[in-house]
C-alpha cells in the first residue's frame, strides 16, 4: 500500500441530525386519526392559534416552507374528516401540523458515496472539474435515503467541498408518468401476470401511455366485469404494483443539490434505497445520461432498481428485469461495448459476475468472473462502483469481505473489448480500516459506490464503518503497474 502511495486526503463528511425533512405521521389505526381530528376540530380558534404560533415560532427556521408540508399532510388526513365541516386556514394548517412529524434522514450514517462529473462544467479553472457525490443516509428505523454534494477538485488533485445547506428538500411526485407499453408488458410478463386481462387492457393503450390513461382504461374494465373477480383483483394489484414502482420526481432547481434527498415512495423501497452506483454514461450517438443503480429494500426483499436522470434535478426511478436481475451490488459500465450494455453484479452474494445486454432494462444471464481467493476476502467479494476505463482497461474497484467480517477494498482489470476476460489484478487490499475509521454503525468497514480518475490520480470517495465519509487517491499508473497477471 505504501509503495503504490495511496493517501487519505482532507475533507470528511459527517452525519448532521439536525437535517430533518417532513413525513406524514398517522397516529395508530383508523379510530385514533378520527379521535385525533375530532379533539382538534372541537379547539376553539384562540387555542387554535395559540398552538400554530407555538409550532411556527419553534419549527419554521428548520424548513424552507413549514406550511407547504402541513398543507400536504393536511390533503392526507382531509378523508378521514367529516364532509360538512367548515374550518378556518389557521385550523387547516394545525390540521397539517399534528399529522406532520420530522425525520433526521442522517442520523445514524452517511457513508457510501459514489462521484461523477457534475452536469455543469462552466466557469472552472484550467485543470479544475466539478463533481457530484450521492451518499447512503440512514435515519431512525435504519431507512436509507440518498443524499447528493457537490465539490471541485482542482489542477494539484486538491478536493474543495461545497458548503452543505442546512435545510433538505423532499421532491415532488410526477402525479403523472409516462410509460412504455413493450416494457411494462414484457415486466408483468416476467412476473407471470400476463393474461387475457392484460391483453385487453393493451389493446386499447397506445405505445406510450400516461398512469391516468392507464387508470381510466383500467377502471372501464372493472366496471364491465368481464372477468372473474378474483382473478380481476390480482392482476389490478400486480399492474398497480408496476405502476407505482416506476415514477418520476423533481426537485426545485434553484435549491442547492446538497438539499435533494430521494427518500423512499414505493411499496417495494418502502424501508430504504440503498447504495446508489451513478455512472455519467454517454451513448454511442454521444449522448450524456446519467444512470445509478440501486438496492430497494422493503424490510423483507431486496430489489434492484435503476435511477435515470440529466440534470440532477429530475430523475426516473425505473424497475430492472430478467432473471439475472437478483442481490446487490449491479454497476453499469459507462458506456456500450461491442454494442451492448454490460453490468457487474453479484448474483450469488459471494462472486462476482458479468452481465450483457440488448435492453438497459433487461437482463437475463450472468456468469461469474472472479471467485473469492485470498485471505481478506474469503467470504465474499463485489464491486466497489461502476467501472472506468483507462488506456490499459477497464478498472474495477472491489471489496473483500475477511476474518471478522472485515471489509477492504481492492482492484482488478477488464480487457478493452471483452470485459468478461480479467487482465489484471491487485494482489493486496488498496484500502483497509485504520484505527480511526474501524468503530461506527458498522465496524471495520471501508466501502465505495464509485470512484473517479483526474490529472493521472484516481480518487476514491468511501465510506468509514457506516457512519461517515472520506476520500483516498492513488497514483493511476502506479496502481496500474502493480496489476498482476490473474
């Protein structure tokens, strides 16, 4: 390690509980929402303003529009309300308020991070690139969340951090999105959902269609009662449950990327979105878009998932098909080779594999490349990021799993044009925990989602036992040199 002059260098980011968003709070079961509305709908208007004041004066500094959120959560709790009643602004913001509580997205880890170029690269300094970092938040319950910063680093490879905003912002839902139709049915396909419903339903959608046509041609079938009941009520729940998995967010775009936060919205990540691997891929027509993949958990499943997005500021979250589509741990190269997409993944949650494809959205056989061999990575291995091309290969980062679950990090080499063949690999740990970095959320872990070259050095951005992140770097073509034949 020492002679191929890896350096941890300055700037450190550390979890901040006092970065809060707003979630719905619903209190118990049915009977409690409506005891709760009907003690609050009895307050008299003095009380009432008493008490928004009280919330106002203690909570408003902490968000950018406290209001917006308990006019939001008001909308939620509105159904549970008598039809008839009449009540003032003031007692709908309170409304708002009691069914509105703060989550601390950071509070027990940020760690985890992957970086790419920044969409922007105007107004730099010769020598000098904009960057963008995703991080793995978790808060209370261990719900993970990804959070974004943004950066330089200049001519001398030296990492000047943005300030991080005090407030976070959770996106607006796409109330309306649009799908491809030979997608979504080749999904319920896959899922053994197809029948004569879904056949039906098809025909009288266009090739692409929006959720509300989706919805509307949906409701006609259920109000002809062609089919039996049961088997109706299945496949609505399996289509709704494609629907709803794959959506659209979008944040404000005068707002600092380090207050966007994507904090889980469907059913499947309804426990956490782990992990994201964003690569800046760029087409064979020369086109940038940015991809990251990651790992929705539901408390019981894991799910691969996929984020789309050009700017930072709108994203698609899309679902991953095929059989190979399994585990943790997918990184898309940056680009198509031999006219395929291609993926590493670790399908059997101990090696690592390779994946190709026709389709971004499919993939259905994978083959395993590197198997565990040596001592600090027996129990299992994976990638540490997408891959980055270099004159010599595709460079890989890795992880290695050893003696009392200690993770290091380490690195291998794919051929140019067949990155199923393995052209070189580092016969030691590039990176393993110091004393500092072995005690948090979860001991003796160094992790990384995706790494970046630039001015010959490539830069690591890691994680430090699930609980905070640093960065390393090494010389390129040192640790190039030190690859060994496999």
């Amino acid at each position: 390690m020492k002679k191929l002059g890896v350096r941890r260098k300055k700037g450190i980011y550390i979890r901040d509980s006092a970065r809060v968003i707003t979630r719905l709070y619903m209190p118990g079961n049915y009977n409690c929402v409506n005891r709760l509305l009907e003690r609050i709908l009895n307050m008299s208007e003095e009380e009432v303003s008493e008490v928004l004041d009280y919330v106002v004066k203690h909570y408003s500094k902490r968000h950018r529009d406290i209001f917006n959120a308990f006019e939001k959560n008001f909308l939620k709790a509105k159904p549970f309300m008598p039809g008839d009643v009449k009540i003032s602004d003031q007692k709908r913001a309170l409304i708002g308020a009691y069914f509105t509580m703060e989550y601390s997205i950071e509070s027990a880890g940020l760690f985890n991070p992957s970086i790419v170029l920044h969409p922007n690269q105007d107004h730099l300094a010769e020598g000098s690139i904009r960057f963008v970092m995703s991080f793995r938040a978790v808060g209370e319950g261990h719900i993970s969340s990804i959070e974004f910063r943004s950066g330089k680093i200049d001519k001398d490879n030296k990492i000047l951090l943005d300030p991080v905003s005090r407030f976070v912002d959770t996106p607006e839902v796409q109330l309306n999105p649009v799908y491809l139709k030979r997608l979504f049915e080749l999904k319920l396909n896959e899922m053994g959902a197809c029948n004569e419903i879904t056949a039906y339903l098809f025909e009288r959608l266009p090739e692409e269609f929006t959720y509300e046509q989706g919805k509307k041609e949906l409701q006609k079938i259920l109000n002809r009662n062609m089919f039996s009941q049961d088997l109706l009520h299945k496949t609505v729940e399996r289509i709704l449950w494609v629907a709803r998995s794959n959506y659209e967010i979008k944040f404000r775009s005068d707002r600092r990327i380090s207050e966007r936060v994507i904090f889980p919205v469907s059913e499947n990540e309804s426990m956490g979105l782990e992990d994201a691997r964003f690569t800046r891929f760029i087409d064979d027509d020369g086109t940038v878009i940015y991809y990251a993949t990651y790992t929705a958990y539901n408390g019981r499943d894991v799910l691969p998932q996929m984020i789309e997005t050009k700017d930072f500021v709108t994203f698609r979250i899309l679902t991953l098909n095929g059989k190979a589509v399994q585990n943790k741990g997918m990184a898309l190269f940056p680009r198509r080779i031999n006219g395929k997409f291609v993926m590493v993944s670790r399908q059997d949650g101990v090696n690592n594999h390779i994946m190709f494809s026709d389709n971004l959205h499919f993939w259905q056989e994978s083959k395993v490349i590197q198997e565990p061999s040596e001592s600090w990575e027996l129990v299992q291995i994976g990638n540490c990021g997408p891959p980055l091309e270099t004159k010599r290969g595709w460079l890989l980062l890795t992880h290695g799993v050893g003696p009392m679950r200690q993770y290091s990090m380490s690195a291998i080499l794919f051929d140019l044009d067949n990155p199923a063949k393995i052209i070189g690999r580092l016969p030691y740990p590039l990176l393993t925990p110091t004393e500092e970095e072995r005690d948090g959320y979860v001991p003796n872990v160094v992790y990384s989602c995706g790494a970046i070259i630039h001015n010959g050095e490539l830069i690591i951005p890691y994680g430090m036992s699930d609980i905070r992140s640093g960065f390393a770097s090494v010389p390129l073509d040192k640790l190039l040199y030190a690859m060994q034949t496999p």
